[in-house]
C-alpha cells in the first residue's frame, strides 16, 4: 500500500496556489511508494463527518499551474482547533476538534500533511505538529508578512495588479485634474502599498508602520497642483492610520471567521483631507480581491513550484515541524515556531522607504520636507 501525503490550502486565496500543489503531485510522483490526497476547503474536508478528499494525480494537476485560485478551495473559518458548533440556544461557539482530525488521518492512512497558507494556517500547523502530527508548512500570502522568508508566493502578483491600477489611475486623475486614492491589501504591513507606489510613481504612499499627517499630505498635495490643474495619486494600505487615530474595519459576524476586517481608511483619508481644506476633486478606488484573484504572474509560479518541490522532498527527508523558505535566493527551510515568532513589518530604516523618499513620496510624515 502507497504511503500519503494530504495537502491542504487555508487562509485567503492566492495567486500560486495551484503551481504549488502541482509540484507536489510531479515531485511525487517520481516515487513509487507514494500518493497525494487533498482536503478540500483547509482541513474541514477531514473535519466534516463525511469527508470530503480527493485523489491529486497527473490527471488532476495538469496544466493547473497557471490558474488563480486553488483546486482544493480554501477557507479561513473553523479548523481544527475552532470548529464551528451551535449551542442548543441558536448561538454559535467553536470546539477544539484537533484529535478527532489527528484520528481521521489515521484511518486514512495519511504518512505527512503538507499545509499551505499563511500566519494564521502555519500557526495550526505548529500546533498539530506539537501533538504529533507529521506536517510540513508552505508560506502563503499576498501580504508577505511572514517574517522568516524574505517572500511568499502571490505577493508579486499583488503588486503587479496594484502597480497596473495605479497606472490606469495617472490617465483619469490628469484628464479630471483629481486626486485619486488606491487602497490596497496588506493587513498590517505595507509591503503591496509601497512597492506598487514605486513602481506606478504614487506621490503619496501611507502603511501601517508609519501613521500619517493630514498636514504633510496637505502639504505634498499642493506641489502637484497650480491654478486647479494638475493630479496625484494617493496609494493607501488597508491597514494604515492617522497620527493618534485607529485602524479602520469591521468586526465580522460570519459564523467560524475570527479575523478583523480591514478596510475603509480610503474614504476616511478622502473626508480628512476634505475637511482639512484640500480644495480638488478627490475619488477613491479600493482595489479589494483583485489582487487575489487571477493568473499569477511567472516570478509566482517558479516560487511556488520551488515551494512545491522542497516540501515533498522534506516529507521525504521526515523534516518535519518545518516550513518551506526563500532566504538569500536560497529555498531551504526553517522551524514552524520560527516562522510564526514574530510579523513582517517594514522597517522604517528599510531601503524601500529610503527610496520612497528619494524620489519624493510622502509617507504621511514630515521626513521628506523638499516639497518634491
């Protein structure tokens, strides 16, 4: 009887994700003594009293490499350690399910788990490898917050949506003599933010790390503008705040979904700067799932099917408790605890902010006092 190795994608969708399962699958299947099954929707197709698993082979994976999304679904409500469960009075709770998962993966003959997703899914998987599990994590994310690979798949392409959004914007705000603010992913980091200003030549770039100025954007705004004439374009991280304010989002209600909503800074930027006399038309565009949806570009599909290769390639070695990592242009591996031990935030010394300000972005604060 083959040996198994069940693959599952969690968190949000990302550009990439099929590349990698479609490395798995290959790599694996160079080994006669082995089988790739998939869990679909993260590990609530072994959760779920019917399972819900499928068989990944050739025939399955091919050409599945340059698709958006994944194969397998994914989802970031329930798992294993907060299954969704309705108390007899109609409100829902969560109940920890982690050994009933570890059971049916037994019974389903399963040798290793490989998880991909991001922060949140390798934080289960270092919790399932703590109970015993023999699990392998795959970093992925758009954000490329993970602070123990320098980055995950599917951040390029998020750029490369951002940056082609902010290019489009430049021709409608200088026909309309507007301000236009583009409000991005990132969560709690401005990597999408700051790279997409740079590369599509934003005057104004505003992330998490750095609460912002009303008045230094009053300020950079009025260099781009001479009679009523003139455009600029704001990018926004979803996660940015003002000077004293507070990030801006929603509590979700939605039965198994833990996570803070982020979203919405982009109109309350339009009313501050309104209200703090800023005398142009201002329109507003949050770019939302866009950048998650899609073909990934080919920089994402050779990472993620170099995550793919070495993940398998670490089941086969029994390292196990470790995440796949790009380090140095290097793809090794590092410790699950490692890799969840601390966010990737920007540094404010970081040479993307230096460059920022070399060419004259205002980050919302008064570092760039050129007026450029």
């Amino acid at each position: 009887m083959k040996k198994r190795v069940l693959v599952a994608t969690g968190g949000g969708d990302c550009p990439g994700l099929n590349a990698v399962i479609r490395a798995i699958v290959k790599r694996a299947n160079q080994e006669e003594d082995w089988e790739v099954i998939g869990s679909l929707q993260a590990f609530n197709g072994v959760l779920k009293e019917q399972e819900e698993i499928v068989v990944l082979d050739r025939s399955t994976v091919a050409g599945i490499h340059f698709r958006g999304g994944t194969i397998l679904g994914t989802t970031n409500k329930g798992g294993p350690f907060a299954w969704p469960v309705q108390n007899s009075d109609g409100t829902w709770g969560s109940e920890d399910r982690s050994d009933f998962m570890l059971k049916k993966l037994e019974e389903l003959g399963v040798e290793a788990v490989i998880n991909i997703g991001g922060d949140g899914s390798q934080r289960i998987s270092y919790e399932l490898y703590k109970k015993g599990c023999n699990i392998v994590g795959v970093p992925k994310t758009i954000d490329n917050d993970l602070s123990s690979t320098d980055l995950t798949f599917g951040f390029q392409t998020a750029v490369q949506v951002a940056t082609d959004a902010v290019d489009k914007l430049v021709t409608t705000a200088a026909s309309h003599n507007r301000v236009f603010i583009l409000e991005v992913m990132g969560r709690d980091a401005g990597w999408i933010a700051i790279n997409a200003a740079i590369g599509g030549g934003a005057e104004v770039c505003l992330i998490p790390e750095i609460p912002y100025d009303i008045d230094c954007i009053i300020k950079k705004l009025n260099t781009r503008f001479k009679d009523g004439k003139g455009f600029a374009i704001i990018v926004v991280a979803e996660g940015a705040m003002s000077k004293g304010g507070e990030v801006v989002g929603t509590k979700v209600a939605e039965v198994g979904y833990q996570n803070f909503k982020l979203g919405g800074i982009s109109y309350q930027l339009a009313e501050e700067l309104k209200n703090a006399g800023c005398p142009v038309d201002i329109r507003v565009m949050v770019l939302g799932h866009l950048q998650r949806g899609g073909v990934p570009i080919a920089f994402d599909r050779v990472l993620a099917t170099e995550f793919g290769v070495k993940a398998f390639e670490m089941v086969l070695n029994k390292e196990y408790g470790k995440m796949v990592s790009f380090k140095n242009s290097q793809i090794t591996s590092v410790t699950l605890e490692e890799a969840i031990s601390s966010y990737k935030h920007i540094d404010k010394d970081s040479h993307l902010i230096h460059t920022a300000n070399g060419i004259g972005i205002c980050m919302g604060d008064w570092k760039d006092n050129t007026g450029r």
